[in-house]
C-alpha cells in the first residue's frame, strides 16, 4: 500500500503514511515543508532591525539555537546567515556581536574565527570593533612605543605586563612583532644602500 500523500510513491508505515512523511507530521504537524530551508523564520521573532531575533525552537545546553539543514543538525545563527547574506568560507564561523547565543538577526551576526569568538568572550569589546580575523589592538602606538622602551631598558616581562595591565604573553607577542618590524626595516635599509654602492 502506497502513502497516502499526493505524489508519494513510498510504503506506508503508519496512519496511512510513510515514514518520512509521518516523522515529519509528527516533528511539525504539516505534511509539506518548505524546500531547501524549510519554515525556519517561522521559528525566528523578528523585531526591528536593531533588536535581537530570538530563536523559539529548540535550543542545546549550552544555550545556541539548533535546527538542521539538508537533515544536518547546525547552529540557528548558521543558517540565519547562509540564508540572509550566503555561504559561510570553510575555515570561518557566524559570530554574534549582541552576545546573545539564540539571536538570529543577519544585522547581529559576523563572520570570525574561533580565536574572534574566544577573544568576545573574554574581552567583549564594542560591537561596532567587531572586524573579521581580529579586534583593534589593546595598547596604544604610544603605551607599544614605551612598552619597547621598557623592555630594552631591561625592564622584566612581569613588569611590562603589570604596568599596562595585560597578560605576559599579550608583551610577548607585541615586542616579537615590533622587533620583527625593525629586523624588516634594517634589512629593507642595508639592501637600498647595497644597490646604491653598486649603482
């Protein structure tokens, strides 16, 4: 015996329908759905573009929204961004600038990397600073400048660190940067006066 939805030629299973269609009537009480990406901003309350859209399905533990596509279960702000702005580059994940784990609002979301993520959760800078690979840096040219000073006046790690207020690794990274930067500039420099001597 055939399901008993139009144009379904499967088996039946249940209640006079097949499997599919009877898990779906079960899971969304309808029997069609819409295609590719089903009814999913049904599920979302929109408010004005300004505010956060709230995900009013199922959310997971750890508070994100989740919902599926093409049958993979995949976080709500995924596929609120594949749907308002287009594919997600492989590397890359949907951030959320409001902080807010169930939001669905395209204007809320932003393309990072897990290290955009970790640095939001820990830092939550300004939404507006929000850039894709990275946020503005924490000190100043003038606070690097000195920060340098310090550190080539003999000052220790711990010091630097406690003085600006940041972490020993955060000194670390800033004086190799700068040190790479002057070892480029030097190099740059002895091969312009190398070319002139030959000229």
């Amino acid at each position: 015996m055939k399901c008993s939805v139009e144009g379904c030629v499967r088996e039946v299973q249940a209640k006079g329908l097949c499997q599919r269609h009877y898990m779906r009537l079960r899971r969304t009480g309808k029997l069609t759905t819409m295609r590719h990406m089903g009814d999913f901003w049904d599920k979302v309350a929109k408010g004005a573009p300004t505010e956060c859209w709230p995900w009013q399905g199922y959310v997971k533990p750890s508070g994100h929204g989740l919902t599926s596509i093409r049958g993979i279960p995949t976080h709500t702000s995924r596929k609120a961004w594949i749907l308002a702005k287009g594919a997600i580059p492989r590397g890359m994940q949907v951030n959320h600038k409001c902080d807010n784990a169930i939001c669905c609002n395209p204007e809320h979301l932003y393309l990072g990397t897990q290290v955009d993520n970790l640095i939001d959760m820990w830092r939550n800078p300004v939404p507006e600073e929000r850039k894709t690979h990275g946020r503005p840096t924490i000190l100043s040219p003038a606070e690097l400048a000195e920060l340098y000073r310090m550190r080539m006046g003999g000052a220790k790690l711990k010091e630097c660190a406690l003085k600006f207020g940041v972490h020993v690794g955060t000194v670390c990274r800033y004086i190799t940067e700068m040190r790479r930067e002057k070892l480029s500039r030097l190099r740059t420099d002895r091969l312009a006066r190398a070319r002139a001597v030959r000229i």
